[in-house]
C-alpha cells in the first residue's frame, strides 16, 4: 500500500504545520479529502499520532540547521511541494 498520493501527503504532513492540525482532528476525512484511498485512509488513521508529531518536529530541527545549504533538487522539490498548498 504505497501510492503516490500517500507518500506526497505523509510528506505534506511532516512539513505542513496546519495540513498535520486538520489531519490530527480528522484523518480519516482529511485523508480521503487528499486523494487517499478508503483502505489507505484507515491506515493513515491508525497512525502513531504522537511518533508523526515528534518526525515532524525532528525534521523541522533539520530543516532549520541545513535550510541555507539547499541542493538545487532539494531547492527543487520544496518549490513542488509549495504548489500543492
């Protein structure tokens, strides 16, 4: 069970303080709101809420200490999840 749409959301909720507040009130809906499938959104549902809250929060720690020194590809791909907002 691995779709595009699942990995490019489970990234989305790593970095997207808000999209990660929606999803916490209501993951089932906000999962199949984003293109999930029924089974995958029961799955995005009994995630480890407290392990998402502390990935996302290393990854922010990360993101901040090496935020200046960007590859172009990574430069890349923060300018293509920036669209999906």
């Amino acid at each position: 069970m691995s779709s595009a749409a699942l990995e490019t959301y489970l990234a989305r909720l790593y970095t997207d303080d808000a999209l990660r507040t929606a999803f916490l009130l209501d993951p089932r809906a906000q999962a199949l709101l984003h293109g999930l499938s029924p089974q995958e959104a029961e799955a995005m549902a009994a995630m480890d809420r407290v392990g998402l809250q502390m990935a996302a929060a290393s990854y922010r720690t990360k993101r901040a200490a090496h935020g200046s020194r960007a590859s172009p590809a990574q430069r890349w791909w923060r300018r293509l999840l920036a669209a999906w907002t």
